[in-house]
C-alpha cells in the first residue's frame, strides 16, 4: 500500500488545521492534483471519487489548539504530532508520502520516524504537486476544511489572512463585539494587528 499523507489551514486565520492521510495500493484517478490548483466545484467531485478507492483518516486541530502551540512556537511540532498519528493508523510496511512543513524535510522525516518507529517514508517539500497519493490527501483535507467554514454560517471568505474579505470580517467583528468567537486563531499577527489598531483609533 501507499500513503500519502497533508494537510489544509495551516496558515489560516479561522478555522481548523485539518491533516489527512490516504491509504491505496495505487492513485490513478484521472485529474487529481494540489488542492490549491483545483476549483471548489473540481475538488468536491473528486473527494467524492478518491473516498470510494481509498482507505482514509482525519486528524483535527482546532484554533485554540492551534493558538496553545503557535504562542511556544511550537506549530511546526502539532503538525508532526498530527501526521504521526494518522501515519500510525496504517500498515507500517506501507510506503509513506509526506509533504513536509519543517524547512528540512528530512530532519520532518527523521521526526516522525522517531514517534511511529521505523517506515519507509519519503518527505519532500511539494509532495503534493510531485505524488498523487498526496495531492489525494490534499484535496480530502481541503474539502473538509472548507466545511467547516462553510458550516460557521458567515460570509468570510478563505480565512486566509492575504485575503481581505476575511480581514474585513474580522475587522468588523471584533469593532462590534470587542472580542472574538473560538473559530478564530488569536495568536495570528493579523489579529494581534487589529487589536492595536482598534485600540489606537479608540484614543484618538
């Protein structure tokens, strides 16, 4: 079997980090690629496809989990933690794919050989462009984490920071309530941005 396993949200400023892991003895699905250069519509009809061919797993994390290790500077460990966990969930003989979030994708490598015991695994930045097993995982990862935005029930665009419809909610939100709702990652500069702007506009 191959694994591929990646994840959707890591840069977010609201919502969950979602990693997912995909199990196949092999990925020949016609189309699939990095998430990020399908549409929404392409991405669904093929999440639908991969879930009948694959074995897979979830690995949530959610912002305030997120925000507990970003403040010790330590969100490149929750990531390992989290793929290491979903690594463990199958046949340790198979051969592993992962698309690496350490700069050094080997020492990412060597890390979590270190929390599931020996594998065959293969680390390397871009996995999801270079291995469909991966891109696989990508996609189910993204379209899961799409829900949950979509399930938060605002018009809030991505919930990536570079995107300003997601600013603008924020913005407005936290000029309204003077406070923000749990689906928000305050340890974000963006965050920690509008908060002292708020404030200064307050004093003026």
């Amino acid at each position: 079997m191959i694994v591929g396993v990646d994840e959707a949200g890591r840069g977010c400023v609201i919502g969950p980090m979602v990693i997912c892991g995909v199990g196949a003895k092999s990925m020949n699905i016609k189309g699939i690629k990095d998430s990020k250069l399908l549409t929404p519509e392409k991405r669904e009809k093929l999440a639908h496809a991969i879930k009948k061919e694959v074995i897979y797993y979830y690995k949530i994390f959610s912002p305030k989990k997120i925000d507990e290790y970003t403040r010790k500077n330590k969100l490149n460990v929750l990531e390992l933690e989290g793929f290491s966990e979903i690594i463990k969930k199958f046949d340790p003989s198979s051969k592993f794919f992962v698309d690496s979030c350490d700069v050094n994708s080997e020492r990412f490598k060597r890390n979590i050989i270190s929390i599931t015991g020996e594998i065959d695994i293969v680390s390397e930045h871009k996995a999801d462009i270079k291995y469909p097993i991966v891109s696989a995982a990508s996609i189910l990862a993204k379209v899961k984490r799409d829900k949950f935005i979509k399930d938060i029930g605002y018009d809030l665009g991505s919930g990536y920071p570079s995107d300003k419809k997601t600013v603008s909610f924020l913005k407005n939100w936290y000029r309204e309530k003077k406070d923000f709702p749990d689906f928000v990652r305050e340890s974000w500069d963006t965050i920690k941005k509008i908060k002292e702007n708020t404030k200064q506009q307050r004093l003026i």
